[in-house]
C-alpha cells in the first residue's frame, strides 16, 4: 500500500489490505547459500556463474540475486549461455573453472560456484555444444547448484517412487527415528500426496498402476499425464490424456510419463492487471516454498527455510502461471 500511496496517490478504503504479507526471504537466503559455497571452496577473487537461457526473459530475481551478492557477500556475478560456456570456459589441470571475462585482456576468472538458470529441458541442449559445455562444468570442482544428482532426483519419476509402498519409510528411517516414529511421519507425509505411477510397467504398484491407467483412459478428468520435464506446457488433460493413453497402449513412449491424480485447489476471486486492463477473475494458486540445502556428503552446513512463491493464474488454465 505504501508504494501504491506514493505512485498514484492510492489510500486503501479497506484497512485489512493493509496487513504486511508474510515475510519473504528468499533473495536473502538463497544469495547467502551461494555465498557460504563460495566461503567454502574459493578464494575472495573468485566468482559465482549464473548459467542463463540465451533471451532470458525471466531475469528480474536473477538481477536481484546478483545485487544481493554484491551487496551483502562482495561476490561477483557473471552470466553465461550454455552455447557461451562452449567456447569460454576452461578447466584446468587441477580440475578448477576458470571463466573468459568479457574485457578488452580476456581476463580468465576463477569461479567457484555454477548456478544453473538453465539446463532442465532437452530444449536447453540444442547441439553438442551445449553438452560439452554442461560436461565441462560437470567435471570441474566448481560447486554445482544443484549438482546433477540433486537435479535427477526432482524428476517426476522419483516424485513417483516416493509414493510407492515403504520408499518413504526407508528415507525417514535413516534419520535415526524409532519404528513408531517413522509409521507416525510417514502417516504425515502422505496426507500431502496424490496417487502417483509410472509409466511403462516399471511402477513400484504395478496393478494400482493399471487400474489407474484404465480409469484415466475412461475419464481424464482427474488425472494429469506429466513428462519428465521442468515447468509448464508438456502436460496432459483430460480428454487429450485419455486419448494419448489410448493411442500409445503398450508404447514404449509410455515409458517417460508418470501419471498423477489431479489437484483442484480452492477457486478464488483475484485482480489481474495487463495491458493497463484490470479484472476480476476467478483463480486458483500453487504455492511453493524455497529450502537451502549445502553439504559435502560427510556434514551439513546450510538447511532451512528459505521463503516462498505464490503463483497464480485463472481457473479453467491447464498450462502456465502467472507469467502466461
């Protein structure tokens, strides 16, 4: 309400829309989890490399964890393309990165930790340039954020073998917990899942996996096809899901999708501002928290909330969030 007062002289009628939201440190927290990898395997000189699409559009927190680098760590950014990577970036015989700054000498800066903006879709790898760019960073000691395990594990696959019979249970056992305790957080966990499968008739639940296949080829209503792809615009619904399922029976294409039990978040009125318009629209919101995590396999040294995003978009949108 502040900057609305002082931009267009607005004075809220309803005092509730005063109420701050809740605090949001996730420039804050994930700048300082780039700086304590940086603290940890460089020297002051070195920089952090945000590893960017070429034509970023999606540029604003990117800018802002560069200036929160900057300005709260003394840390330097550099962005980078893959396809620039390619022919720019060197690793030396020590295994350490070394980046071609874009100055008049061809400085070659040492970096200590790669950021990846990019690099999650097939899309992001359009010749063997951008490969051997990734495999080059891969192979330097550089830290990786996230490393290549890490990023694996976020797939839709695994989200899918965490849902299976006694997978969860085995991750939680190894923090130590009794028996009991493990039934009781696992009991917790799952009340936030949906049912999720595999595809390809190598689920965990092989006949839950059938049923559910069966049903989504019937009605796809409740169901959303997802391949193994980061953000929007690849997924599956309704009769479309029920028709690819019908048409791929037995398709080793089958194979790269998991199917997960639709979520229908509750229907809210929300301003939406474009184009100078503004309209009331029916919607729903995806929230997600951010979490920071830094170990070395032998001890941890960050892990903790680290704030939040909010997306939302008009109901009845399949694809997309509030940037679509």
């Amino acid at each position: 309400t502040d900057i609305l007062n002082e931009t267009w002289g607005f004075a809220a009628k309803d005092q509730s829309i005063a109420t701050p939201l809740l605090t949001n440190p996730s420039i804050v927290q994930i700048a300082a989890v780039l700086a304590k990898g940086h603290e940890l395997t460089s020297n002051k000189s070195s920089i952090i490399l945000f590893v960017v699409q070429p034509g970023e559009r999606n540029i604003a927190d990117q800018r802002l964890l560069e200036q929160q680098l900057w300005s709260a760590h003394s840390i330097r950014v550099e962005f980078r393309t893959l396809k620039e990577l390619s022919h720019s970036a060197v690793v030396d015989i020590a295994g350490d990165l070394f980046l071609t700054l874009d100055d008049s000498e061809g400085t070659l800066q040492r970096v200590s930790v790669v950021y990846f903006r990019a690099g999650y879709s097939p899309n992001d790898y359009p010749s063997e340039a951008e490969w051997d760019a990734r495999a080059l960073l891969e192979r330097s000691h550089a830290l990786k954020c996230p490393s290549v395990g890490y990023q694996l594990a976020g797939s839709k696959a695994i989200q899918a073998a965490l849902t299976g019979p006694g997978v969860l249970e085995g991750f939680l056992s190894r923090c130590g917990n009794s028996v009991k305790d493990v039934e009781t957080a696992s009991q917790q966990v799952r009340m936030c899942f949906v049912s999720q499968f595999k595809l390809g008739g190598d689920d965990l639940q092989p006949v839950a996996a059938a049923a559910a296949v069966a049903e989504a080829e019937k009605d796809g209503s409740g169901w959303v096809l997802k391949p193994q792809r980061e953000g929007g615009g690849n997924n599956l619904y309704g009769q479309q899901l029920s028709q690819f399922l019908k048409e791929n029976k037995g398709n080793a294409v089958l194979g790269g999708y998991v199917l997960m039990e639709r979520i229908f978040p509750e229907v809210k009125p929300t301003a939406f501002l474009r184009n100078g318009e503004l309209k009331i629209l029916p919607s729903i919101s995806e929230l997600g928290i951010y979490g920071t995590y830094l170990g070395d396999g032998r001890g941890v040294f960050v892990n903790q909330y680290a704030g939040y995003l909010l997306r939302t978009k008009p109901d009845g949108v399949d694809e997309g969030g509030v940037a679509s």
